[in-house]
C-alpha cells in the first residue's frame, strides 16, 4: 500500500471532485462523507439514529441529507421490511 507522509492511505477517504460542485449542504456533505469513511463493499446498514449519533446531526436531519444525497445520484437507498418498520441498506454510487 502506498503511502503519504508514512500514513497508510487506507486511512484517508477519496472524493470525487465531481460532488464538490454539487453544492451540498454542509448536513449532506458530512452525512455523504461519513458514509464514505463507514464504505464496506460499498455498502452500509445504518439505522438513521446511528448515522444522527455517529455524525451528530439529528436525525430528521439525516433523513432529509438521506434523500438529498439519493436525488444527486451519490446513494442508492434499499428500504427492506424489519421487524417494527423498515431498514435502509444504503450503497454509495459514486
């Protein structure tokens, strides 16, 4: 693995200059950028109240930044039945 200033850059996320020029919202961006950071096989299973304590935006917040993200094409959002609602499996798109 490479590496930069002897950090492994496994420790570090890489973001699409492309989503720069989206002009998020500072909410969505750290939500999208906490996703990233979370990123296993592309994908993540996180309830809205993790995603609201991990990132410290509440959690109708997140998700609004959820639905933000999914409409500008970064996330795709999977709704599966659970016991006592629904989950959201959430697979970053680019």
């Amino acid at each position: 693995m490479a590496t930069f200033s002897g950090a492994s850059l496994d420790r570090f996320i890489v973001i699409p200059r492309a989503v720069l020029g989206l002009s998020l919202d500072p909410y969505a961006l750290t939500l999208y950028l906490h996703l990233l950071a979370l990123n296993t096989n592309d994908c993540v299973e996180l309830s809205t109240n993790q995603l609201a304590l991990a990132t410290g935006i509440s959690m109708g917040q997140v998700s609004k930044s959820k639905r933000v993200l999914e409409a500008a094409g970064l996330i795709r959002i999977q709704e599966e039945p659970c016991p006592g609602g629904a989950r959201h499996i959430i697979t970053i798109v680019r």
